[in-house]
C-alpha cells in the first residue's frame, strides 16, 4: 500500500465532528500504547477472542486500527489498516512495516474505492461508534466484500458508558469523543439495513481486569452464561453480506454411509430426484454382513441413468464414512443422506435449495417440528434432542432445534475450510455430525434448519445405542464448551 490509498484521489471535506475526531486521535496518538500498557489484559482477551473469530492467513481489513496492536495480532496473509487519524498511522507503520496502513475516512466512498480488496474479513473494533452515518458506511463496504466475507463488529456495552467516562476522567483509558452507545440490537439493525446478515453474537469481559488471576476465571466460566453475559463490557457481532449466490445450479453429491442396509438401497436411488443436472450418489459402505455391498454394484448396474459410485470404508463410524464421501465427491454442493430412510430421500431437494439461494451456509435437518410418525423416536430421545438443542443453541449462538439429524448440506468450498481446522478440534466425533457442526460454527458460517418428516425404520435395525452414546454426546458438549464457549 502507498503511503496514502489513492495519492490523486480528493478527500471529501471532513464534517466538524470528524474534524475534531481526528484532531483529538493525532494529540494521543503518542500515548495509545501507554494506555494499552494500562489496560493489558482487557486488550490482550479482546484480541484473543478475535483470533478465536478470525483464523489467521486471511485477507483482513481493520477500520479503526489505531496503531495496529490487533491487526498484527491477527497474523494476516495481507493485512490493511485504516485509520482517520494520519498519526495514528504513522505509528503503526513504524511498529509493523510488514503490514500496509492508509490515513482516510471510511465514510469517503472515493477513499473506500481506493483500498483495493476483496477481503475475506473486516474488522470494526469500536469505529462503529465514531461514524456519523452508519447504515450508509456499512452499505458501502460491500464493494470490499467477496460473497464469504465476514464483516466482525466489536463494540462496549452502553450500560459500561459511566464507567468508562470515569475511567477517561482518571486518565486509565484514552479519552473518546461523544459517541454512537449502540446496543447490540441496534448495530444487528444497522447490518440488517445495510444488506448483511448477523451470524453469530457474543459477550465477553464481565471483569475486564485481571484482578490476581480472578478475572480471566470468570470471564472463562462466568460471563459466558445466560443472562450474566448480557452485563459484560464486551459485544462481539459477525454478519455475512447478503446477495445471491454467483453460481447457477452448482453440481451436487449427495453422500450416503450404509452399513446393513441391503433393503433400501434400490428406494435410496429410486427416490432422490435429479434437482441439479450434475448430481451423483456416493455409497460409503462400512463392512456390511447383510450383502449391502453387491446390493449397491446391483442397483449401480440397473440405473445406468444415475451416476452412482461405491466405496468402501477404511476406518468406522459414520463421521469416517462422511469424510471419505467428502474427499471423493466431485460436486460443489455437498449433500448427506442416512442410509436408514428415516429421512426420506425428497427432503434433499429443499436443503439443496435452501444452500444455493444463499439462505444458509450449512443446511441441517430438523426432526422436531413436524409431528412423528409412531415409533419413529422414542421418548427418551425426543427428550434428549430437546436437551441437547438448548445447549447447542447457547453455544453456538444460532438456533438449533435439532442436532443429531443426520441430513446436511454445505458447500464444497466451506467443508474443505472446516477440514483445514479440524485440528483445533481433533478426532473427537464418531457421527461426524458434530464435527461438522463445531467447524461451521467456528467459520461463523450461517446456519439454517429445515423442517423434515421423520419415518420409522422399515429395515434392520438402528445402530445408535441410547445410553452408550448418549453419555458420549455429554462428553462432546463439555468438550465443545471449553472450544467455543471457554476457548483459551
């Protein structure tokens, strides 16, 4: 990046109360990392929280970015500043000169066009207040969005304003100028006008001091809780641009895991419609002692009209099967159907739907809204769903009515992102729905339901154990607490 974004371009004159903005940053600009030194910890779980957001290696951009303390901390592939305060600049190209940093008004439409992008993320830590017209900046800023940009917006809680006027009166914390004090309800508005979506909501900080080691405990276990997470210093908002997908009924493969389900394969192929023009079904088969396998080489040879492949699983478990499918699927939509025919095979076309109108990201099923069939779950199941969806909708903070439906749908391009980081997670889910689920959470991708009927088995026998794995599914929910809720 040039010293200035666009050298030839004409600044828009700045309003009076952006005149005294810039004014007020460029005389404590000398300062910022002596109150960042004050505040160490607030500053040191905030960008820690915002690494847990933002994946390093991107392409990011940061509105606001001071003297690049967080831009640094985020690690990106290319990393732009930008700031209103040209001292503030200056700093921060003397501190990381490996990072590019341009002195502007985010609000100048000719400034915004002169940096260049796409980006893969956006940063808005605090700007959001500064801004005089918001729903027009954030409008603008699609011109810098690609179709998975995540737009992140960091922001203190208004019920913290008299602390923190106090806390400027003291000199513990650079002064700020009369400012926008928007709830998180507001800013959620905000994007909704301007074209995103919100994705996901968090608070953090309930103690934003360290306090002998008793802060970060209870910013850890405490202020994440419902409720009690409303009070905290701290709102975090990630929205995605709205707008329609590029592609034209993208390619689809639908991957079906069986094993010893020999009496439904013949419906299996007979019943998925042909909603894309490229679509093929793969067959994970799992070590079947029921003849599944020549089952499926019969029915492959008598529908030479579908494109039907077989594979053979190397490992177990359902998430082994999945992940093989995955690997070999040649379509861009990624589709999962169980074998069981508890879902029935003309549900596809909706999550299909529902994926490339852009009306979600990763497409689950959901067994609990629609009556069942007798027999289809029983109680303590139904129970347990239930159970499990309230914890899974407080942790990933989405709706989630029901996570062990095992129909999905992705993109190719989102699912190869989620394997990229399924180490921070590791080998710990033997549906493979969860793994799924925990990856498209951490990308902050939009996750949306469909309703589905939900049948009773016609053949063989459920290979769930209630009990077994439902302690299992306990064990996977601490786990994913402390990773998502209570990362370190």
């Amino acid at each position: 990046m040039p010293e200035s974004a666009n050298p030839h371009a004409e600044a828009r004159p700045l309003s009076a109360r952006k005149t005294a903005l810039r004014a007020l940053y460029d005389r404590w600009a000398p300062r910022r990392e002596e109150f960042i030194a004050r505040n160490r910890y607030f500053h040191e779980d905030d960008q820690r929280y915002l690494r847990f957001l933002i994946p390093e290696g991107l392409k990011v951009l940061e509105i606001g970015c001071g003297s690049g303390a967080l831009l640094a901390a985020l690690k990106p592939a290319r990393g732009l500043g930008v700031d209103l305060s040209p001292r503030m600049i200056e700093i921060a190209r003397a501190s990381h000169p490996e990072l590019e940093f341009a002195a502007g008004d985010i609000e100048d439409q000719d400034f915004v066009a002169s940096l260049g992008g796409p980006f893969d993320v956006i940063v808005m830590a605090d700007t959001i207040g500064m801004l005089d017209d918001c729903q027009t900046t954030l409008a603008g800023l699609h011109r810098l969005c690609h179709r998975d940009t995540r737009l992140v917006v960091a922001y203190h809680n208004y019920l913290w304003e008299p602390a923190l006027r106090l806390a400027e009166r003291l000199e513990a914390r650079m002064p700020e100028p009369l400012m926008n004090w928007l709830r998180p309800a507001d800013i959620a508005n905000l994007l909704m006008l301007a074209d995103y979506q919100p994705v996901r909501e968090e608070w953090r900080q309930l103690l934003p001091k360290r306090l002998f080691g008793i802060g970060p405990l209870v910013n850890r276990f405490v202020a994440t809780l419902p409720l009690i997470r409303r009070l905290c210093l701290r709102n975090y908002l990630v929205a995605r641009p709205m707008g329609g997908e590029a592609e034209d009924a993208p390619s689809a493969s639908v991957v079906v895991p069986c094993r010893n389900e020999r009496g439904n394969i013949a419906d299996i192929v007979a019943r998925i419609p042909q909603f894309c023009r490229e679509l093929e079904i793969l067959f994970v088969e799992g070590g079947s002692t029921d003849g599944t396998w020549e089952e499926i080489e019969r029915v492959k040879a008598a529908n030479p009209q579908r494109d039907i492949k077989l594979l053979r699983q190397d490992g177990k478990g359902k998430g082994d099967a999945v992940r093989k499918g995955f690997a070999e699927a040649r379509g861009e939509a990624l589709l999962i159907l169980d074998a069981d025919m508890t879902v029935p095979p003309e549900e596809l076309t909706k999550f299909y739907a529902a994926l490339i109108e852009g009306k979600g990201e990763f497409v689950n099923g959901t067994r609990l809204v629609y009556p069942l069939e007798q027999e289809a779950m029983r109680l303590l199941n139904r129970v347990a769903n239930h159970f499990f969806s309230y914890l899974f909708s407080w942790l990933l903070n989405q709706r989630f009515t029901d996570t062990l439906c095992g129909t999905k749908a992705l993109r190719k391009r989102h699912y190869r992102r989620i394997a990229e980081g399924r180490a921070y997670f590791g080998e710990f889910d033997p549906f493979g729905d969860f793994d799924l689920i925990f990856g498209a959470s951490k990308l902050s991708l939009k996750i949306i339901e469909v309703p589905i009927r939900y049948a009773a088995r016609s053949y063989g026998t459920t290979q769930i154990s209630r009990f077994r794995h439902g302690w299992l599914l306990l064990r996977m929910m601490a786990f994913a607490y402390f990773k998502l809720k209570a990362p370190r």
